[in-house]
C-alpha cells in the first residue's frame, strides 16, 4: 500500500470531524511556516508578493470548481432530481452573499491598498490589525471547504470523497505557505517586530481549524444540505477572490507576473485534484 492510500484509508477510519481538524489545522501551519520566512528575509520584492497572491487566487478558483461545484452538481442530481441546478446555484449564491456581508462589517485593509481605502465598518484600530483580518477574510471559506467535504465524504456520497477531501487540504496548504509570507512581510515593512509579524501572519488563518470543523459538523448532522454547503463555500472562496486577491495584485507593475502567478495556482490545483482526488 502506497503512503497515499495509507494517507486516504486513515483518515477514512477516523470521525469526519476530527479529520476536518487534523487537515485545517495542516493548513494552518502551513500558514505559519510560511509567516516564519520573516525571520529569515528583510524585505520582499513586490512582484515576488503579487506572484504569491495571484497564486492564492488560482488554487481558490480551481479548488472551487473541481473540489466544491462539481461535486454539488453531481450530488443534486441524484438527490433533487426535479431541481438538479438549484443546489448549487443557491448555494454559491448565498456563499457569496455571506462573505459580502462580512465584508461590509469587519473592518479591514487589504495588503497593498493604502491607509485610506479602509473597508467595513469604521474604526481606530490599528493598519496591523486590519491587514490581519482581510486576511482572515481569505480564510473563512478555505475552512469551510475542506471541513463540508469531509463531513459529505463520510455519508459515502457520491462525488465527496475522503481523496478529494484530503486533496483540497493539500492545494489549499499550499497557497497558505506563501499567503503566510505575504501577510507577514509587509506588517515587517511596516516596522513591526519579526516576532509580531510571525505572529500575525499565523494567526490569519487560525479560523480555518475552527470552521472547518464547524462544516463538518454541520454536514454530518445534516446530509441533506451537502450540496449547498459544497456550492456556498465555493461561492465565498469566488468573492474572495474577485472582491479581493485579484484587485491586490492589479495595483502595481506587476500584473502580468501576478497573473502567471493565478495560472501556476489554477494549474496545480487541477493537477491535484484531477491526479489525487
């Protein structure tokens, strides 16, 4: 047996709830391995920021089709027949919905906008803790995927599976290594410790553990809801994206190297799912 069939039958034989824990809290410190390349480096070229954050944007749009919408589809067909695009279309809806209105509420700034174009509700607090919580932001559907699609992976559920759960945990992983260093440098450009901007860089995607079992939760107890929390989570990671990663990396003379940077995260996104999952 191959360590990723070992990888898949473990977390097959463990509560979905506790394997969505475990694969967020992966994620997590990936994020934070990433945050920790702060003590290592002064300063970070802004296209080197712009690449990492159009990564971030390719692996959330590909990881919202291949690992969240088609396996809704594909649900709703069997399990609303009558209505199989009604699941998905509601769902990512109010996914997006959802984001835009905590958006509109939690104050917050995104990395490479200025002190001026604050966002959400008004406040003092300081441009740390705001470039920390649009981060956050990110990371709220990230959660929720990973913990939806195991929690339907362990109804047996045609199209969630426990691969493709893993999987999702992996890409996601993958872009929060570099997000970590992209929250971290620029709060270390500001002036901020090393220490504190570890520190902060971390703690942005500490909400992923708590909603990725908060999906899975809801999931398990409530089957008949896995095709619209699949397709939600996709809707939230589509508005991050678009609300947010991509008008971060227009902002500057590096479009063209933060778009390749969104191709590259799409590309390896597909090729785990597709290969993997």
């Amino acid at each position: 047996m191959t360590f990723w069939e070992q990888l898949v039958q473990y977390f097959s034989d463990i509560d979905p709830v506790l394997a969505a824990l475990y694969a967020t809290t992966f994620t997590w410190l990936l994020t934070a391995a990433g945050a920790s390349l702060v003590f290592f480096f002064k300063s970070m070229n802004r296209g080197v920021l712009d690449a990492m954050l159009g990564f971030t944007g390719g692996v959330m749009v590909a990881a919202s089709f291949w690992s969240l919408l088609a396996p809704a589809i594909e649900m709703s067909e069997r399990m609303y027949p009558a209505m199989k695009w009604m699941p998905a279309a509601v769902g990512f809806l109010f996914g997006a919905l959802f984001i835009f209105g905590l958006d509109k509420v939690m104050p917050h700034l995104h990395i490479n906008f200025g002190e001026d174009e604050k966002e959400g509700m008004k406040t003092q607090w300081h441009r740390t803790t705001l470039l920390v919580l649009a981060i956050t932001l990110h990371n709220i559907p990230e959660g929720l995927a990973v913990g939806v699609l195991f929690g339907g992976a362990a109804h047996g559920i045609e199209g969630a599976t426990i691969a493709g759960a893993i999987t999702l945990a992996i890409g996601i992983g993958i872009q929060n290594f570099p997000e970590g260093f992209a929250v971290a440098m620029p709060l270390r450009r500001q002036g901020v410790s090393r220490r504190k901007s570890f520190w902060y860089g971390q703690l942005s995607a500490i909400v992923e553990p708590v909603f990725g079992v908060l999906g899975a939760v809801a999931v398990v107890y409530m089957e008949p809801i896995l095709p619209f929390a699949l397709a939600f989570a996709a809707g939230a990671m589509i508005y991050v994206v678009v609300e947010e990663v991509i008008p971060e990396t227009q902002r500057d003379k590096f479009t063209d190297v933060a778009v390749l940077g969104f191709i590259g995260g799409f590309l390896v996104m597909m090729i785990l799912d597709v290969g993997l999952g």
